[in-house]
C-alpha cells in the first residue's frame, strides 16, 4: 500500500563515486514525470527529490544530495550551481580606489554541456520533439515544473563523450542545489603533489572545515525531512576518500543511528598513471575501508568491474549485450549506475515499498553485514517474449555477473538474498500456451511472474530466504548516456532476432531491462579471507610506511586486520554440508 514519502539523503565521497552517482541521477531525472496531472509511475521519486522555488516562484527539483570531492574536480561546474543565481551585481561595490580584475578563461565545454545552456536559455535543439516543446510553451504550470535537462529526452542525438569525459560534471545534466556540492581544498584532482591518496589523510580531514560545512549541508536535508529513512552512502573504496567515508558513517551512525546506513563501495577497474606503489595503496584503502564501512552502516556492499580488489585482479566482468571500455570511468560507471538503479528500488517504490533498515535485516543477519552484488545488465529478455522464455534459456547458470568481485558458489549455498527485476514493460511475466497444451517448462505453468522467478532462482539456492520485487518500469536511457550496447539489443533494450544491416546506423537504446541480487553468504568469507591475505602478505612498515606517516597507527591498522579475519569467519557454513578449503582454515591459526 502507499504510505507516507521515506526520505532518502544520498553522499557521494570521492571522484569515481560522483560518476556513478551522475549516471544515477541522470537516469531518475529521464524517469521524474514533471505533469501534475499525468499517472503516477512506479517509483516515488520524492524519496531522494526535494521540490524547492526559485526566486522567481518557479519549481524546482533537486537531488538530496551531498556531493564531496577534491579541488579541481567541478571544471565547469560552480560549486553553488545556477538554479539559484540572481546574477552578480557589480554595484554593490563600494570601494572607491581603483581596480584591476584578473579573469581566467573557464575550461572548454563539450557538446552536451553546450546544448544544457542552450536549453537553460530558452532555445529548441535540433532534432528536438516540437510538439513536445510547444506544449511545455502553452502550459505555464508545465513549464515551471519541468527542468530544461528533462527536454533532453527529446533529442534523440549521439554525443560521444567518450574522449571528452575529463570529470563527472562534464555529463551531470540536473541542475544542482546550493548546498550539495562539498570541495576539499587540501587536496587536488590533477597532478602528483596534495593528493588523497592514503586511508589515514581521509580519515583526519573529519574535522575544522570540513566537518563544520559537512555538518551544517546534513542538518539542512534532514530538517526538512518527514519521515527520514536513511543515508544512502556511495563511497570511493581505493583512495583516501575510504577514510574519510569511515568518519562520515561513523558520524551518522553516532547521530542517526535509528535509521538506515546502506553504503556502496565504488572501485574503478583501473586508475590513470597508476604504479607498482599506488596498486598496494589501492588494496590497502580498500581493505580497511571494507572493516570500517561495514562497522557503521546498515550493510555495506562493494561495487566494482574490477576482477578483484587485490594487486593482480583477474579481467573485468563481462557482460554478454554490452560492448563498454572497462578502463573509460565513463563506461564503467554507467553499468554500475544501471545496477544501483534496480538495486536501489526496494526502498524507494511508491507501494508496497520497503524501507531500509528492513532491507538491511533481511541481508545482514548475524554479523554479516557485507553484501555481494549481482547483474543482469541488460536482462536477456526476447522482444516479444516472455520471462519463462528468458530464465529457460539460462537452465545451467543463472544470467547474472558479479558486481562485487565476488564470484557465486556455485553450490546453492547462500544465507539470504534479495532478487531485483526492473523494466520488463509490454513483455508477458508469464507463459501463453493454449489450454490443453503441454508447457515448454515448470516455468511456463505458474500463472504470476513472482512466482516464476521465485521458482528459478530456488532451483539454484532451495534452502536461502529469498525476497524479490518487480517493477515494470524500466531504466530510461536520455542522452548522454552512453550506447555501450550490442547490436543484438533493440531500442527497447530487449533481444531482437535481427540485428542492422552492415553499415546502416545503429540503433539508440532508450531502456533496458535489469536484473539485480544481493546475497549474503559463504562466497563472501572466502573473499574477505583473500582481502585479508593480500593486506598481511607483506610489512607494511618496510613497503609502504609513507601509507602508515598519517595514520592510521600500527596498532589501529592490525587491530582492523584482525577484525577483517573475524567477519570473514562470520560467513562460514557451520551446517557441515561442505568442507572449508585448507586457506579458509588457516585465517584460524
């Protein structure tokens, strides 16, 4: 049933975290549906939407956001944004002496940044649906509620971002509230002097400034929530942002502890200019800010392409119907947005939905509040089909790929899991033989489409709790979102038998269908044991003690491994229906 609106507040610490979250923003704003009086979709964009006014008394929407990152991360974005902008009145200056301005040239802006402020002034792109913009003319209540980024939904038009793509404010395409953007001047984005590299910087910057502004932008959201649910934390695990994100979940677990803590781990696949040294930083980050993560939040879930989170990861995870540049932060950042996009549904419906802290007790039960994820990006659905059809075609392995760095088991070993399938709009949930007719599957017979992926996920985990949700809706893809799709995928994101004609222009993606889990289970002890192997491998005082010239101390770094070894232990089967291999056993000695 519809209840109330659960807020929801999103961070987002660290570079690759704000690609990431650009791609989700972008994609809820594709989805936000600015008519009053139209249906209402599926999922209640409220929760993580806050309405405001400009000065001029139009509406805005704007994310409930707190986005930190370095200096010389925004390029053309201004930290305050434009939604607000009254303009700089040079009249007010009173100061009588001369004077002399200095003015530096702002940073060149690609295409689609150009068409934003096209849009801004008021100006119809080519290509653009002019029925479309002609009704947003005609109706003032329609024009001062609709963003001009949202317009963009009516150029079907190829940006190609690949090669222009230098910071994530290079494709954000909402406007940003005043209060959102966080810049830590201490350290810089380019070069090689003052940079966040180390768990101990990140972790010492919680304080002065810093805290102050953190704190000052946290009470702004909050007291203008309701019915507050939680923080939806996205946190760089591979830099010093780790150790600042322990801070920040430390802060809203001492503060809003009574609320839910769902933090996401991003690691890009690779880094720009990386060395033999900044690998072993990358692995040591990562490793404590798995301990720390998960100590203060609700759950704690890695997001990666990476193979593994160690020195030497095994290649990138690939999808069957996508064809992205796993090394472009671009590319990678927008499946991972597509993921978070389904996996993030549960608590953000508009009925029937489930608030966080319930989430978190359905997966993190018994100390084990590390979470794997999993994709189906996009989910191999026929145009035309239905999703018996789709899940019979995996009889031996199920669709989805790792987005933990966590491989399955592959022995139906799990203690809970959580099954999201977004966007089958217009497809059959169910099959549709004639009556008399013998169903081609189990699957063909069940007569509700919860049920048929019930049914085919228990023929892979039969004893697991499982939760599951549909949403129909799916994913809506608006420039510029990249086309990192196959030929085999049509605009509707689902399956086609015929692919285009050799030379004829590829067809534009709009959605895509997905298909998420989270799961807990022994799959994860092994792998916390191998981040922990990794991390004791070596002495850290004799290879990497500039990692250690800032904290954290000696004995708080042990003291973190130790609690590593233990949460790995907290996923081990105790019901002796399988063995521990001989690496499992020895974390024990």
């Amino acid at each position: 049933m519809s209840g109330p609106c659960r807020e929801v507040i999103t961070l987002q610490l660290g570079h690759y975290s704000n690609f990431v979250g650009t791609h989700w923003w972008n994609l809820q704003d594709a989805s936000l549906s600015y008519d009053p009086e139209g249906p209402l979709g599926e999922i209640q964009s409220d929760v993580v939407f806050r309405e405001g006014h400009t000065s001029g008394g139009d509406v805005t929407y704007t994310p409930r956001l707190i986005a930190m990152d370095v200096k010389g991360s925004l390029r053309t974005l201004r930290q305050e944004g434009r939604l607000y902008d009254a303009g700089k009145d040079m009249s007010a200056v009173t100061w009588e002496g001369s004077l002399m301005m200095h003015e530096e040239s702002p940073p060149e802006k690609n295409s689609f940044l150009e068409d934003l402020d096209k849009l801004d002034k008021g100006e119809i792109l080519a290509g653009a649906d002019l029925s479309f913009s002609s009704r947003l003319q005609r109706s003032a209540g329609s024009a001062s509620v609709d963003t001009v980024n949202s317009r963009l939904a009516q150029v079907q038009k190829g940006y190609g971002l690949e090669g222009n793509v230098k910071v994530w404010s290079d494709f954000l395409r909402i406007h940003l509230h005043p209060r959102t953007v966080s810049v830590i001047h201490q350290y810089n984005h380019d070069g090689e002097a003052h940079r966040l590299e180390a768990f101990g910087q990140g972790e010492a910057l919680l304080q002065g400034s810093v805290l102050e502004d953190l704190e000052d932008k946290l009470h702004f959201f909050v007291e203008e929530c309701d019915y507050l649910q939680g923080f939806q934390v996205l946190c760089d695990m591979a830099d010093g942002f780790a150790g600042l994100g322990s801070k920040v979940t430390e802060m809203l677990q001492d503060s809003y502890g009574d609320r839910g803590i769902l933090t996401w781990g991003l690691a890009p696949v690779s880094h720009p200019d990386s060395t033999p040294m900044k690998d072993i930083y990358h692995m040591l980050n990562c490793t404590l800010a798995t301990t720390h993560l998960a100590n203060h939040s609700s759950f704690f879930c890695p997001l990666t392409l990476r193979g593994g989170l160690g020195r030497r990861p095994s290649a990138p995870t690939a999808f069957t119907h996508l064809n992205y540049d796993a090394s472009l932060w671009f590319h990678s950042s927008a499946v991972l947005a597509l993921a978070l996009d389904a996996l993030t549904v549960p608590y953000r419906l508009r009925d029937n939905s489930v608030p966080m802290w319930q989430v978190a007790d359905a997966l993190a039960v018994s100390g084990r509040k590390v979470v794997a994820a999993y994709g189906a990006v996009p989910f191999p659905m026929m145009h035309g089909g239905s999703l018996p059809d789709a899940l019979s075609a995996c009889p031996d392995a199920l669709p989805w790929k790792p987005l933990s760095a966590c491989s399955e088991p592959g022995d139906g070993r799990c203690y809970s899991q959580w099954a999201m399938l977004k966007g089958f709009e217009g497809q059959r949930l169910t099959g549709n033989q004639a009556p008399g007719t013998e169903p081609p599957s189990p699957l063909h017979s069940l007569d509700r489409g919860e049920d048929v992926l019930t049914s085919y996920i228990r023929s892979f985990y039969p004893t697991a709790p499982l939760a599951l949700q549909l949403v129909s809706s799916p994913s809506k893809l608006t420039p510029p979102f990249p086309q990192i799709f196959s030929q085999s995928v049509s605009p509707q994101g689902f399956l086609q038998d015929q692919h285009p004609q050799p030379g004829s222009p590829a067809s534009v993606v709009s959605s895509v269908p997905v298909l998420t889990s989270l799961q807990s289970g022994p799959a994860l002890g092994t792998w916390l044991s191998e981040l922990h192997r990794g991390a004791s491998a070596f002495d850290i005082r004799r290879v990497a003690p500039s990692f250690l010239s800032q904290g954290p101390e000696m004995g708080d770094y042990e003291e973190a491994l130790e609690q590593l070894r233990l949460l790995a232990r907290c996923y081990r089967d105790t019901s002796g229906g399988a063995k521990h291999s001989s690496s499992e056993e020895d974390d024990d000695d």
